[in-house]
C-alpha cells in the first residue's frame, strides 16, 4: 500500500560524537550535501556569470518562476509524509487555473467567489483521492494517476482544447501580480506556507502520527492512531494546496490553456522526492523540500544563462533526481551496515 516509506537516516548525537572531524563531515554530507551543493553552484554561477546571474532581476525571476513549483511541491509532499504519492497535483493544477479564468469570463462570478469554489474543488479531489486509496484499497500511485487524467481531460472538455480568454477584475491579477521588499508575493506565499507546515509537521501531534503512518501504518493503528482520517486529511490538504496554486497561476498568466499545467508535474515532484534527501535524509520534510526547489532553479537559471537548449530543463530535472537517490541510497546503506 505504501508508495513512498518514511525512515529517517539522520545521524544521532550519540552517532557523532566518537567521530574525528573528517568522520563527522562525511557522516554529515548526505544531511546537508545538497544544501552546500546549492551554496556551491550560486557561487560558482556568480563567479562565471557576474553580470547576469547575481542580480536582483535574475532573483525576481528564479521566484517568479518557481513559486509555483514549490508550492506543487509542498503539496505533493503532505501525502508522501504519510507513506503515499499524490500525482493529481499535476494534473488538478491545469483544471484549477482554467476554472478560475472560465467561471469569471463564460459564468460572470466574482472572482473572489471563483477561488473559493476552485478551492473548495481541490478539496473535494482529495476526499476522492483519500478514499480510493483508504476505503477501496487501491495503490496511491493508480488511483491519484487516474483521478489525474480525469481533471485533465474534464479541462481538455472543458476549454475544448482552446485558449479561454476574456475582460477579467483588475484586482484578481494583484493575486500574484503584486511585489514586497522587491520581490514577487508569490514567494511570500511559499514562506508563509512553508513554515506553517513545518510547525504543524514537527512540533504538532498531527505532524508525529502522520511520520508514524508513513513509517509503519501497522504499527500506528496498533498505537491508536485513526490512520485512515490522517491519510484522507492528507490528500484534502494537498488537493487544496494544489488548487491554490492553480488560481495563482491563472493569476499570473491572466489566460486558461489546457496545455499549460502538465509541465510542472516532474519538477514538482523532483523538488519533493529531493527534499527527502537532505537536511533529514530518508524522511519527507519541508525544508528540504524547498532546497529541492531551489538547486533546481539555480542550476537551471545557471545553465539556460550559459545559453542551454530548450531540452536542458528536463534533463537537469531529471539527473539531478536520479543523483539525489542514489546519494540517499548510499547512505542508507552505509547506516544499515554500521548497525549490523
């Protein structure tokens, strides 16, 4: 039943402490590796490309950019907390924004209304989604695949394949469209939501029983846990998540276009699958999450500035995956090794 295992291979006091100091960096360099691997490539992008890539334009534009991904992101990962996948971010997200635009331009709804009733949309997709994977059983990676490829084609039947475009509030747009301290809202958004989940995850009973479900759902249930409401409730609050993200996006790019959406899938889930390897390697978490998002903003602003092909997104996305597992892989190993 369980897609992703929660098992945190982050080294103890205990673990360390005996270490020489060369020991204790290398047992610490699958914690804090792509963390000082981003400090690395922004230095170095700094260094070979002085004039373009350490500016406060290039910054706006990196948050601009990712904001969106790092929200899929952090939504894709509340599932992942508690042993499941959730691929109906990527799909639910080209459905969301379309609805946004289309229930304001063909419906005449305000648009304040209009977010609500996305919302409250996305929400519903998660009660689906949590029931298809707690009451009938069936493997989160199937059932979130297929409730995906529902939203998508409900959007494809929805637009008819076309642009939907029309006279929409001006005050809709300040949604994404409205700068602090010089930068772009949205990556105020991603911080305000990233610390909430942190606080619930780390320091809350919610946060505890969903790493427990995640870690051994057999073992919680004996422990009393209602692990089908936790599981369910996850799924809800990525689902909403994910449809915040899809009014933002509608915001952002003031159309609805069924082809717009699917591209954001594999990095969203890259920047989650990444943030498992690091800061505590082996185990979901929120900011390794989001320095997931960020190597590969960095690295991809860095490579596309050197003048990189339309193909080198992808491929980054995807090498920079496969790098990060096979370098938690190893760790764990290393740890299953020392404790035998």
């Amino acid at each position: 039943m369980n897609s992703i295992q929660s098992d945190a291979l982050e080294p103890t006091r205990d673990e360390v402490a005996g270490l020489s100091v060369g020991q204790r960096m290398i047992r610490l360099a699958p914690v804090y590796g792509l963390v000082i691997l981003t400090v690395f490539l922004i230095i170095l992008f700094s260094i070979l490309l002085p004039n373009t890539f350490p500016t406060v334009l290039n910054l706006r534009a990196i948050v601009s950019d990712k904001a969106i991904i790092a929200m899929l992101s952090l939504a894709a990962m509340i599932p992942m907390v508690a042993g499941r996948i959730d691929l109906t971010v990527g799909y639910g997200i080209v459905l969301w924004h379309i609805l946004a635009i289309s229930l304001q331009v063909n419906f005449d709804v305000p648009w304040p209304i209009a977010v609500l009733i996305v919302i409250a949309l996305g929400a519903i997709t998660g009660v689906l989604n949590g029931i298809l994977v707690e009451v009938a059983k069936i493997d989160a990676f199937i059932a979130t695949l297929g409730t995906g490829t529902v939203l998508y084609a409900i959007a494809l039947w929805h637009s008819g394949g076309r642009q939907v475009v029309g006279e929409l509030d001006p005050s809709f747009f300040l949604l994404s469209g409205q700068w602090v301290l010089g930068l772009p809202i949205t990556g105020f958004y991603v911080l305000g939501i990233s610390l909430v989940m942190w606080v619930v995850l780390e320091f809350t009973p919610v946060g505890r029983y969903l790493y427990a479900i995640g870690a051994n759902q057999k073992a919680a249930e004996l422990n009393g846990i209602p692990t089908r409401k936790f599981v369910v409730g996850a799924f809800v609050a990525s689902g909403t998540l994910a449809a915040i993200a899809g009014v933002l996006l509608a915001s952002k790019l003031r159309i609805g276009q069924a082809s717009v959406g699917l591209e954001f899938l594999l990095p969203a889930l890259v920047g989650a699958f990444l943030g498992s390897t690091t800061i505590k390697p082996g185990r979901v978490n929120v900011w390794g999450t989001i320095i997931g998002v960020v190597i590969l903003a960095v690295g991809i602003s860095g490579i596309q500035q050197f003048g990189g092909s339309f193909w080198v997104e992808p491929l980054f996305n995807g090498s920079t995956l496969l790098i990060a597992i096979g370098i938690a892989g190893y760790a764990q190993r290393k740890k299953g090794a020392a404790r035998k």
